[in-house]
C-alpha cells in the first residue's frame, strides 16, 4: 500500500507516519509512505528523524492549497490520510483567512486530486470541535454540526466536502472525528504541551476563565491507531468517533499537570476566558468499537505522566520552538 499523509510532520500526522514505519499498525502492509506537509511553525523536521532512515520514506514539501504541486504528488498513491490542517483555536480567533484557505480549499484540493487520480481510500481526520458544545450525554455521529470557532468551521466545512465528494462522485471517503489528543512531539502552543513546557521552565501557565470548562482526553498512540483502523476498516462514507473517555476540566488537567511537574497552584495565573469558548466536548464512540474494533487503551494517568517525562528529556526539541520570555 503506497501512502500519502499530509501534515505528516505535525503532531498527530508524525506520530502516524512513525506508526506506520515502525510495524505497529499490523492490518496495513506499508510500501510507500509519502509525508507532504508545509513545514510551518507547528511543524518540524525532528519529528520524523525516528524513521528518517527507512527507505519508504518519502518528504515532499509543500502547501496543500497549492492545487498543481496537490495533484502531482497524490498521483501514484493508492489511499490519502489527510491530517493538514491549520488547528489552533486562539489563531484562528485572530485570523481567520489561513484556517479558510488551507482547510476547506486545501482539503478540495486534494479531494480533486484523488478523485482525478483514482485514489482508493481518502481518509479525513476532523476534530470534536465540530459538534460545539453538549451540556450532558455525548454525540453520535448523527448530530448536527454546530461549530463555535472559526477553527471549527473551517473543519465542518471541510467535513462536508469530504463526504459530499462520496455521495456525489463515489469517492472511498472515511471521515474521523477525535478527541483532544496530547503526547510527545506536540508543539507547545496547545495546553498540554504549553504547560508543561512553561512549568519545566520555571513559568506560569494561564488558566482560561474558571477553569471548568471540560475536554475528553485522547492519547495521541490511540487516536493514530483509530486512523488506521478506519482506513483498514472503516465503511465507504462513514464517520467515526475517536474519545479518550477521560473527562476532565481544564482546572483538574491543570492540577496533574503541575503535580506531575512538581509544581504548586502559585505557578497558575487566571487570564480571561477565550471567546467563544465551548464549555463541554463528548463523543459516542459505540460505532468505533463496533464497526473498527477500536478503543483507547492509554490511561490519562499513565499518559500523561509520560509525556511529561518526554517532554523533560527531549528539551533539545522543545526550547527552540519556545518564545524567549
């Protein structure tokens, strides 16, 4: 099977491609794996040296909004995994335009290319984020699309393309929806990642509003696993949910975080709430465990005590991308 995955030098995107490499994806005989990705702030060539070596490798890089360069590198693959993506919520809030243009027209871009270029499988992983917010239960993959942020939009609206290019021309097209994820290699913008790399710092981190808004917590080896398994399993057109099933709000992931870094309540510093900010995420994942045989298998306690730890012994990787304080 030859790959591409855009945005495979980001976060989730690397952590994939390394899967993919490294046989821990055993449903998928990996030829080629082919990474486009632009490069941009969030993401770094370190996080594939892993699996630099492997002649299966492959870096292109390049701009999924540039539509020639999009259709020659999708020919010659047999599945696309779409990852790239702009995904920062407090960017897109300031600026929108980028999050417009490389996920909705970057993403029919590449839908256009597969489909010219007879792709067998697209795979496009969205976000929770997708749904807005939910008060009490979770969300199936039925409910309606309500997004709050501009970043969310742009990956609703991106969502829609992907399946209408199913119901309309048959392209193979699966469609994730994950959880938020956090693990090593994450650029140090999100919370996690922030938080932990200011408290090893000796830096404060900044708690929006009370602290009680509430996020479902996904391993990034789990969701990676539940990508794969969607495209090895996934049914032509179907959407699946990848949660965590580890609720917390922001002010109990802010508490790990600092007991985990050694850190006491001092070092938190209440900044305003984020406009717009969506007070709770949940999502149904029966249809994943039925239909993928998937679940998480990374306990948050577990998890997050190592990327901690990972983010203490790899600070060559991490102090560069920090803004001097």
């Amino acid at each position: 099977m030859r790959i591409l995955v855009t945005g495979g030098a980001g976060f989730i995107g690397s952590a994939y491609v390394r899967r993919l490499l490294t046989g821990a994806e055993p449903d998928l005989d990996v030829d080629a794996v082919t990474v486009l990705d632009a490069f941009t702030y969030a993401g770094t060539e370190g996080s594939l040296d892993p699996v630099r070596a492997d002649p299966r490798l492959r870096v292109v890089r390049g701009d999924i909004r540039d539509a020639p360069l999009v259709d020659a590198t999708v020919a010659g693959h047999d599945v696309v995994v779409h990852l790239a993506a702009e995904s920062h919520v407090d960017r897109s809030i300031t600026g929108a335009a980028a999050f417009v243009t490389t996920n909705v027209v970057g993403t029919q871009n590449l839908l256009d290319a597969a489909r010219r270029h007879g792709t067998h499988r697209f795979v496009h992983v969205s976000t929770d984020e997708v749904y807005g917010s939910i008060d009490t239960g979770s969300w199936t993959e039925h409910a309606p699309l309500d997004p709050s942020s501009p970043y969310s939009a742009s990956k609703a609206g991106a969502d829609l393309l992907a399946l209408a290019q199913h119901r309309t021309h048959g392209l193979d097209v699966v469609v994730t929806r994950g959880a938020n994820t956090y693990g090593p290699w994450q650029y140090p913008e999100k919370i996690v990642p922030l938080f932990v790399t200011n408290l090893l710092d000796g830096h404060d981190v900044p708690l929006y509003g009370d602290g009680g808004n509430i996020r479902d917590w996904l391993h990034v080896d789990d969701h990676c696993h539940g990508i794969a398994l969607a495209l090895s399993r996934g049914r032509p057109g179907g959407v699946y949910h990848l949660g965590g099933g580890a609720e917390l709000t922001n002010r109990d992931l802010t508490g790990r975080l600092l007991a985990a870094c050694g850190a006491g309540w001092d070092r938190v510093r209440p900044v305003a709430d984020r406009k717009g900010h969506d007070r709770r995420y949940s999502l149904d994942t029966g249809t994943s465990r039925r239909e993928l045989g998937w679940s998480p298998t990374v306990d948050i306690d577990r998890g997050l005590t190592d990327t901690v730890d990972w983010y203490r012994t790899h600070r060559a990787w991490w102090e560069p991308l920090t803004p001097r304080r």
